[in-house]
C-alpha cells in the first residue's frame, strides 16, 4: 500500500501533460494581432498567442517535445482563423520568424486600398 503515493505522484506530470491533447479549444487570453503595411504594399504581421500553461515539470525529452508539437500546431490554427476572420493574407503567407507563441509572417499578395483602409499602421508596430 506504500507504493501507492509513489506511483500516484510518478503519474501526475503524465496526466497533467494529457491535459493539453490537440482538439481543445484555446482558452488563454486574447492573441495578439498587430499588421503593417509599406508604402511599396507589403503587408506583414505579427501574431502572438500566450501558452495555456507552462510545460509541466519531470516529462521525457520525447513528451516535452510531443506537447511542444501540439502547441505549435494550436498557434498554427489560431494564427489560420484570425487571418481568415480578418481577411488578411488571403493568398497565403510566408513566416519570416517564429517561437514558440509568436510567428512574424509577411502576405503573398500585396495590399490594396482596401487593406490600407482596413488595416492602418499603427505606432506599435516593430520591425
């Protein structure tokens, strides 16, 4: 009967890693979506999604890089609706860098006046 503490502490890095199987839904805060677009018609964009949770502590290599995986799969889909809520690179994009919660990208197609009406640059920007 002893064992059974050991085992149940040995267990819960596993199930709190469970916890963060792909098909939930994104519960953190608001991503953050900033746009700018040069004077030559560029448009890039910087999206930012915070992590649910931090990696829980004691997993293997394999499981660490596993919840590594989904997480980057669940920016990629949130990055996916919002450009698609926003009509913004409706052509696709190219990433110009990426972390773990943070992609830079800049459209395929360049901007119209439209775009430029829809989407004013804005101070905050950073290049």
């Amino acid at each position: 009967m002893r064992l059974l503490p050991a085992t149940l502490l040995l267990l819960f890095p596993l199930l709190s890693a469970c916890s963060s199987l792909p098909g939930q839904k994104y519960d953190g805060p608001e991503p953050l979506f900033l746009t700018h677009i040069n004077e030559e018609g560029s448009k890039r964009f910087t999206f930012e999604a915070a992590p649910n949770d931090t990696l829980p502590r004691g997993l293997s290599a394999a499981q660490s890089q596993r919840l590594l995986e989904q997480r980057e799969a669940l920016q990629e889909n949130l990055l996916t609706q919002t450009l698609a809520s926003k009509k913004y690179c409706r052509e696709g994009y190219i990433v110009l860098s990426q972390t773990s919660w943070k992609v830079r990208g800049e459209c395929n197609e360049t901007a119209t006046t439209a775009d430029r009406s829809a989407f004013p640059n804005k101070a905050s920007w950073q290049d």
